[in-house]
C-alpha cells in the first residue's frame, strides 16, 4: 500500500485535522503500534517565473521514480524493493525484506503553471522539479505610471 498526501501549492494555513489528530498519533507511536512511514519530505518555493519543487529522496535512483500530471494534478510516487543475494554458506532464521513505495500528490494552481515546460532532474538524493509559470501569472516589476 502507497503512502500518499495532497497538498496544494496555494495552501498557506497549516490543517486543523493536524492538531485534531496529534494525540491519536501519538498514542499509536510506541514500539508496539509504530509503522514507519515513507513519505519523503518536500519543500516548495515560489520564484516570479516559476514555483521550484525538492523532494528529500536519499537512496533512489532517477529510474526509481514515476511522475505523472494528469490535469492540474502533479503525482511523484517510486516502488523499489531491495534484492537480497543468497550465499550457501548462510542459513537465515529470520530475514525482513525491504521494500520502499510512496506517492505524493500536488494540485497545481489553474491557469498558472506552463505544463508543457515542467522540468526534472535527481541529484545527491533530492528530485528537483522546476515548474514554470505562464507568462500572465509571472510577477511584473512595479512601474511608475505618469499622470496626464
């Protein structure tokens, strides 16, 4: 199963459902209930010409990842499951395999995001999107107006 959130790019008030569920979280976060989850962290900048997108993805490959838009709805997800090679010299009692997946979802904003030009690139553990805007929703520089 995916781990997967939303998040909208335009989204500047932190979700009371976070505070609402706090203790919940933290009830379940002990060495009985605890589930590691692997939604890797994202920081999302907003330039004048475009908004800049990094994923902390340490250990992956550029081949690991899937990034898909569908509409205004930019989706990153990766599934890699770790191959463990057998010597016949061991004899394990117990083996965990590893296996990571996840997916994070983003609404982009409508009619503000050039689809056709987004950009990606991974290096030293992070995948880098550059998201350009179009040239409407682009800052302009403040400008003196003359009075007739």
């Amino acid at each position: 199963m995916k781990n997967q959130s939303v998040t909208k790019f335009d989204e500047r008030v932190p979700s009371i459902f976070e505070d609402l569920f706090k203790p919940w979280n933290e009830l379940f976060d002990n060495r009985f209930f605890k589930r590691e989850m692997n939604i890797p962290a994202v920081n999302i900048v907003e330039n004048k010409d475009h908004y800049q997108l990094s994923l902390s993805a340490p250990g992956l490959k550029k081949a690991d990842f899937k990034i898909d838009l569908d509409d205004d709805i930019l989706t990153i997800s990766s599934e890699k499951q770790n191959e463990w090679q057998e010597n016949e010299n061991e004899r394990y009692t117990r083996r965990e395999f590893s296996y990571q997946s996840f997916q994070r979802t983003f609404q982009l904003p409508k009619d503000v995001v050039d689809e056709d030009k987004i950009q990606a690139k991974y290096e030293n553990g992070l995948l880098h999107l550059t998201i350009p805007k179009k040239e409407h929703a682009k800052q302009r520089p403040p400008r003196m107006i003359e009075i007739a």
